[in-house]
C-alpha cells in the first residue's frame, strides 16, 4: 500500500514538476526532426448541413533553422488542380507566400500578414496550417492534468505572439506520455470559443512522430475540415531549391 | 507540310508514352449581343476544347498544349493550334527550352502591358488577354535560388487573324489581310534578355526585361484595298514589381519603347495597382510621343489569399 501511494506520489509529482512552456518544448521536440517531409493529404470540407467536398493534396515540407518552407499543391478536384502554394516561414517578419493559379498562368505574391484567413477555403487558417513553433507562443499559468479520450493530458494556455495573429488564446491537451498535442481550442479576438481540432492517428516513421488526422471543427459557422494524411515520407532528400518560386510553375 | 508532320510524329510520341500527365477541358460558348448594326450576327455559339499532356523524364519534359475552337457560324473560327509544344532539358542549375511556347509576364490583375511575348489571339475571346499564339522561341535560364536570368530568342513572327466579317469582333472599315508585313524577315530573331528577382529583406517580387527585336504592338496599313498589320522593331525596356507591406499589395509595370519605324514614335507605357483586404485598383497610362490617354479603373471583392481563390474560381 505504502509502495502503491508513493508511486502516485511520485508519478504525480513529476507530472506537474513541468511548467507549460516546458511541456509546449517536448511536444516540439516530439514532432521535430523530420528534416523534409511529402505527404499525401486529403482535405474533407464538411459544411453546416453535413454535406462534404473532397480534395487532395501533396504537401512538401522542409525544416529550417528560420522557419519551414511549404509548398501545397492540390491534385484534385479538377477546377483547383495545379493550384499551388508556397510559403516561407521567418522568425521576427511576416512570412513570404506566394500563389500559382493554372488560371491565372503567373506566380504571384499573395499578403501573409491576414494569418487569420482560410487555407483554401477549409477551417484552418494558414496561422494553424504553419508551423508551430514553441517560441511563437507566451504560456500563462500553471498546467492542469486533464483526461481527454482516456489518455492522460496536460491542459494548458498558450497566447500566439504574432500580432497578427486571429487568436486572443489556445488551450491545449498534451498527452503526458508521449508529449503529442490531442486537442486545442481556439479563441478568436472577442474572447470566445471559435474553433477546435482534435489530433489523432498518430504513428511514428523513422523514429519521428507524425500525425495522421486533425478534425477542425468550426463552433461559429458550424462547418468543419478534416485532414487525413494518406500518405506520408519523412528525410525525404528535398532541398531548398525544391521550395524555390520557380517550382510554382512546373 | 513538313513542320506539321514534325507536330504529329512529336504528338503521337508523347501519347503513346506511360506516365504521361494529361488535362483537359471542354466547353460551350453562347453569347447574345442586342445591336442594330447592319450585317452584324447577334449571337455566337461555338466548341472549345484545350488539353494538355506533359511527360517528365529525369532531368528533362515535353510539354504539348493544344486549343481547339469550332464556331457554328463563323468560319475564321474553325481552328487548331498548338500553342505550347516544347522540350525542356533541366540542368542542376538551368534550363534549355526549345519549341513553341507561351509566356505570360506581369504583375497587375487586369491588363499587363509588359506581357509582350506571344501575339494575342483574336478569334478566340477578344476580351481574354491571356489567350495567345505560341511562339517559336529557344530559351536559357540560369537559377540563383529565387532569381533567374533568361536568354530567350523568338525565331518567327505569327499573324494574327480576326473574326469574320460578320462578327461584332470585327469592327474594321475595310477587307483584313492576315498576311503580316515586317520591318525585316518574319523570322527576323527578337531578343529578350529577362532578369527576376526577389528581396531578401521585404516582400518584394521584381522582372527586369530588354528586348531587341518585333513590337508586340502592330500597325495597319491599307495594301491593295486590304488592311494589312505591320510589325516594327523595337528595342523595349520592361519592369514590373509586386511588393507587399502589411496587408496592402502594390503593384507596378513600366515600360519604354524606341521605335525603329518611322511611323511610330517612342513610347511609354506605366501601370499601377493596389490590393487591400476589400479592394483591388489599378490605373493604367499609356503615353505615346505625348500623354494620350487611358486611365482604367476597376475593383474586385478581395485580393487576400482565400478570397482571391474563390474568385479566380468563379471566373474560371
């Protein structure tokens, strides 16, 4: 009984040991390390009514020491195929995006600073499609152990330092094991509940954790957007010049 | 006859070939026009089809793009053209390209005056000014990271033909003679020397381009009761930029012809445009000798990056 306590006591106490900046850093470093990555993703457009539009993307991503450069391109339905996006992410200015339209048949820079815009029309923003970085957030308070879906979780507030950002606060559930993000909820700018992803089908490739399926669902509009990662590579050899501008028109 | 059996036997190569990736898109054109202009038809129905096929290789890609139009009436409209049918070979920092293409240059939404590779098609939409004629042309790029610098020589000056007489679209007081006349040879090379650029330290997107060789812009002349085009040489100097700040974009093409023709003078041509959350404007001036005329202005709903797709959707 004695040895049943301690271990609670133990196991309960290096639980909280953790501040939530600390526990923002693991889960970091959990998903970190992937150096590039191509995946095959399918994006599921659920509207208020239920009714659901599917497309299909292949997203490119390579890490930086500055920030990640991604290049989005959907492969189907047919009126958005060829449609490509490429950002540049970096620390302490806006982001550097760029569209290619087969429409419009020219590369053109697009406004990065609306990071509270839609990402192809779907619920994530391209504020919660980059990459997200520990240090783009302040942490408040201490973290609460939560159990969300029977796992164990750190629930703790996060508040975006970007001032453009579409967000007053997150609040996120971290697995205690394994240090991978399960759910955040949203704020928007008046302080209430806008949005919520659940992540889930998490597996590991190559040792890196990846996530397999984020549901985001939208508490305003009631419309929601479910991305399923069909197929996914990590060290995949892809270098900067693969997120050069001319890729756009290839 | 030898040129089109060259296009065939390329053609049927790419088709034939696995892994080939290919497009495609068929529509049906419908308009009414209401005027009281005598010997003008009022309506106008007609097929067109575009495909696209593309195969890559290693290091290298062959790229065919057809466009198809059949009007019911108007049989200046009955055509197929190859607009873009190359082969590109990629080096690790380059690439050479050779064969008939189309280039579309510019940074503004509605008209770009700097886009003044290819000659624009006039019997398909009038009003699209990215429907064009492909253009012979040999091309070398050279890469630095986001910058490039492109050696491209268009080898052949196309005609262009207009809509029948009976169209709306041909608003000519006398008979048109297709048959270009040229300052020199039709296959007189016209040089473009082309830099692009990105800044490092603000969002800023620049193109520099020189060109020595046939306008873009043609005149008419009457030969033998007919109206004839007449293409001058240049020597063209082109910019166009895009730069972002905060959430507005502003954009700019500038240009500067001197004409090596007697009947046209130098001139110059300046756009600019403005992109903000709810608005898009931008104004055009052209200059000829003197300050003439145009100045257009027109707004779209959005120019952020979800708005914009959705409206280039709607379009499409």
């Amino acid at each position: 009984m004695t040895k049943i306590l301690l271990t609670t006591l133990l196991t309960a106490t290096s639980l909280m040991a953790l501040t939530n900046l600390e526990i923002a850093k693991k889960a970091d470093m959990a998903t970190d390390g992937f150096v590039s990555s191509i995946s095959k993703t399918k994006m599921i457009l659920v509207n208020a009514s239920g009714q659901k539009s599917v497309r299909d993307l292949l997203m490119k991503t390579l890490e930086g020491k500055n920030g990640d450069k991604t290049i989005s391109t959907f492969l189907s339905p047919a009126d958005v195929k060829g449609t490509k996006v490429l950002g540049h992410e970096h620390v302490g200015r806006d982001d550097d995006q760029w569209l290619y339209l087969p429409a419009l048949k020219r590369v053109k820079r697009i406004a990065s600073r609306n990071k509270s815009g839609s990402f192809m029309g779907s619920e994530f923003s391209y504020e919660d499609i980059g990459n997200q970085n520990y240090q783009k957030y302040t942490y408040k308070g201490d973290p609460e152990i939560v159990t969300f879906k029977g796992m164990k979780c750190y629930k703790g507030v996060r508040i975006p330092k970007d001032k453009n950002t579409g967000y007053t606060k997150q609040i996120s559930w971290v697995d205690t094991k394994n240090f991978l993000i399960r759910k955040v909820e949203y704020y928007d700018r008046k302080r209430t509940l806008l949005k919520t992803a659940v992540f889930s089908g998490y597996k590991k490739i190559n040792g890196i954790w990846r996530v397999g399926k984020i549901e985001m669902k939208n508490h305003q509009n009631d419309k929601a957007t479910i991305l399923i990662w069909k197929k996914d590579k990590v060290n995949t050899g892809l270098s900067p010049n693969d997120f050069n501008k001319r890729v756009l028109k290839q | 006859m030898l040129k089109y059996s060259l296009i065939l036997t390329l053609l049927a190569s790419v088709l034939m070939a696995d892994d080939v990736e290919y497009k495609g898109n068929i529509g049906v054109e419908a308009s009414y026009y209401s005027h009281d202009i005598p010997n003008k038809r009022s309506s106008v129905s007609a097929l067109h089809i575009e495909a696209e096929w593309k195969k890559s290789f290693e290091n290298a890609q062959f790229v065919v793009k057809v466009k198809g139009v059949l009007d019911s009436d108007d049989k200046e409209r009955r055509y197929v053209d190859f607009n873009d049918l190359y082969y590109k070979y990629k080096f690790e920092d380059s690439d050479l390209q050779l064969g008939r293409s189309t280039r579309f240059w510019g940074a503004l939404e509605f008209y770009n005056h700097t886009d003044v590779f290819n000659t624009k098609d006039r019997l398909d939409d009038p009003f699209d000014y990215d429907s064009k004629i492909g253009a012979w042309n040999v091309a070398y790029t050279k890469y630095f990271g986001d910058d490039e610098l492109s050696v491209i020589v268009k080898v052949h000056e196309e005609k262009q033909r207009i809509q029948d007489p009976k169209s709306v679209y041909n608003y000519f007081p006398l008979p048109y003679d297709d048959d270009l006349l040229t300052q020199e040879s039709r296959n007189r090379p016209s040089f473009f020397l082309k830099y692009s650029g990105t800044s490092e330290d603000i969002q800023l997107d620049y193109s520099f381009i020189y060109e020595n060789g046939y306008d873009e812009q043609r005149y008419m002349s009457v030969v033998e009761g007919n109206l004839r085009q007449n293409a001058y040489l240049v020597n063209k100097l082109l910019g166009f930029a895009t730069l972002v700040s905060g959430s507005t974009i502003y954009k700019t093409e500038l240009s500067y012809t001197f004409s090596s023709d007697d009947k046209v003078s130098d001139y110059a041509q300046i756009g600019v445009g403005l992109s903000l959350t709810t608005l898009s404007m931008e104004v055009m001036s052209f200059l000829r000798g003197r300050l003439l005329s145009l100045a257009k202005t027109f707004f779209t709903s959005s120019i952020t990056p979800a708005p914009l797709l959705s409206m280039v959707g709607n379009t499409a």
